[in-house]
C-alpha cells in the first residue's frame, strides 16, 4: 500500500475514484458517439472556438469594469459578484434556446407545453442569485464577529474606554492633590 502511495503519489481512493471517473467519462463519450460522430466533432470545436473567442474577451471586459466599479475593495468582493454571475451565465447556457425562445416552436411540438416561462423564471433565479450573494456579502463584511468593520468599531469603542479612563484617573489625581497655595 505504501508502494502504491509513493508510485502514485496521492491515497489508493483517490486513485479509486479517478479511475472510476475515466471510466465513467469514456462511457459516456462511447454513447455520445454512437450517433453522428461529425455533427459531435463540429459541435466541440465549434464550442471551444465561441469559448475562447467570443465568451473569454466578452467575461473578461465584464470582470474589470466591475474590478474598477468596486475600486479598493475588489479583491474581496469581486467573488461575490463572480460566482452569481457565473452560475447565471451557466444556467442561460443550458436553457438559451427557450430563454431566448429560438426553438419554441420545437419545444411545443415536443412537450405540449408553451416555453414562455422560461426567460421570466431565469430572471428571477438570477436575481435571487445576486440578492443571496448580496446577503452573503453583508453578513460576512458587517455582521461577522471576525469581520473588518466590526474589528474596527470594536478597536474604535475600546479606545473610547481607555480614553475615558484616563480622563477619570486625570480627575481623580487632581482631586487628591492639596491645593498650592497652603
């Protein structure tokens, strides 16, 4: 066993589970080729090319202008501001024929059922995704116990303390004093 984790360099598990993953993947791309092998290979390329072409200038652009809409803060909170739009990019991926309603046409003759709701519906999940992020993010920069703004206004209201406190200790000092002129 040991061998096996020097040899491979990771747990027989993980080894395991990749292997089950290759599996799985060469399965699936068996089946996905049983059909028209050219139509596939067209579809591939073409969507790496729209990728890298088309999509990476476009996500790329959309990125910095919000980096530079956020100015100092966006390290941080570019993430929460990546991750709704990505999964909102993702879902009108998947559903961009009845989103923007090309193939409505095709989809009643199949289902019976009117693709309508589809663009409405991935408008509300995208904006439940930006309000949750956007929750998220204020939960985590104001309410946190660990959060920089709480950390401030506590080193704020301790400082407060202590000044107060010395002013007390000013007070008292010269209280107890006796007066210079006896």
């Amino acid at each position: 066993m040991n061998r096996l984790s020097r040899w491979y360099g990771g747990s027989p598990l993980q080894l395991l589970l990749l292997a089950a993953s290759f599996a799985l993947a060469g399965y699936a791309g068996v089946r996905l080729l049983q059909g028209d092998v050219w139509a596939v290979v067209i579809w591939f390329v073409g969507a790496a090319l729209v990728h890298d072409l088309v999509l990476v200038p476009v996500y790329s652009l959309a990125d910095r202008a919000a980096q530079t809409a956020l100015g100092d803060r966006s390290r941080t909170a570019m993430i929460y501001v990546r991750v709704p739009a990505f999964l909102s990019g993702l879902l009108f991926l998947v559903w961009f024929p009845l989103i923007t309603r090309a193939r409505q046409d095709h989809y009643v003759l199949v289902t019976g059922h009117s693709g309508d709701a589809y663009l409405p519906r991935w408008l509300l999940v995208t904006a439940a995704l930006f309000a949750a992020s956007a929750l998220w993010f204020v939960s985590v920069t104001f309410l946190a116990p660990a959060s920089p703004w709480r950390q401030a206004r506590r080193a704020r209201r301790e400082e407060r303390a202590r000044e107060r406190e010395r002013e007390r200790q000013r007070r008292k000092e010269t209280k107890e004093r006796p007066p210079s002129d006896h």
